[in-house]
C-alpha cells in the first residue's frame, strides 16, 4: 500500500465528499456494467438528509492521501459492510485492502463473527481476495436496470 494513505473515520462533514467518491467510482471508473446502469445506479453525487441520515448510522472509514478523500468504506451495524468505494486513479493501489482492514478490526473489536455484503461485479474480486465466499448470486433492479451481483461472506472466527 502507498505509504501516505492515512485511514480516519468520516463525519457528517465527510458526506458530500464521499457522495463524490461513489459517483466517481461508478460513472468514471472501469466498470463491468453498462453505461445506462451505470447511471442508473449513481445518477448524480449522492448528499441531502436521506444520505447523511443513511451514512450517520454506519461507522465511515475514509482513505485520504495529502488530504484529498481517496476512498471509503463503511459498516453497518453489526456485520454489514455498506459501501466501498475508491477514487478511479487510486484503485489498485491498496486503498481497498487498507480500508477493509479498518472495517474488519472495528467488527473484530465489537465481537463480530461475520462481515457480509452485497458486493458488485467490480468490488466481487477486491471482496474475495479479502477471504470473501459468495453465498448467492443476484439480480436487483435500480430505476429501471437491472443489476447482477453477489452477496457475500466472510467469517471472522478460525
């Protein structure tokens, strides 16, 4: 992992900025659907009331590099690991792996067995190299598209 990443936890402050994140992420990075799910999926950067209501339930764990917000992943208690988004130009560059193991040891330290997901067709690789299993297969449909992905599993004993 590049050295300068620094993990911290998000606040309400953080929340536009992570919208961002994910738009950038879906709309600007690679991606193995198509453009109209793509938009579908993050029309626009994610921000108002429904977001950071949804986002101030969730322990945020943001990657940041010379102050610039690079990444973030969240969990939901107890076990559910919301959101994991990286900035297109610092993917593959360990971000993921610094930001899961953050996520990881918070469920480790609140006595969590398991860590799950509704991972997408880009972040299924990134879960299962973490130890992830894909318990199912999915179709979900968002706005109209239809989305395959896979909800998956970690356990955090043994």
């Amino acid at each position: 992992m590049d050295p300068t990443i620094q993990i911290r936890r998000g606040h309400a402050a953080d929340h536009d900025v992570l919208g961002e994140i994910m738009y950038d992420a879906v709309r600007k990075g690679p991606s193995r659907y198509t453009p109209e799910q793509q938009a579908a999926w993050v029309p626009e950067p994610r921000k108002g009331e429904d977001w950071d209501k949804r986002l101030a339930s969730q322990t945020v764990f943001i990657a940041e590099a010379a102050g610039l917000a690079v990444g973030f992943m969240t969990l939901a208690a107890p076990d559910y690991v919301d959101f994991a988004f990286i900035r297109p130009d610092w993917q593959g560059k360990g971000v993921f792996r610094t930001l899961h193991d953050a996520v990881e040891q918070e469920a480790r330290r609140t006595g969590q067995t398991r860590l799950y997901v509704h991972a997408s067709l880009m972040a299924q690789p990134a879960f299962s190299a973490m130890g992830y299993s894909v318990i199912a297969p999915e179709e979900v449909t968002l706005r109209g598209a239809q989305f395959k992905r896979f909800e998956m599993e970690k356990s955090l004993t043994g």
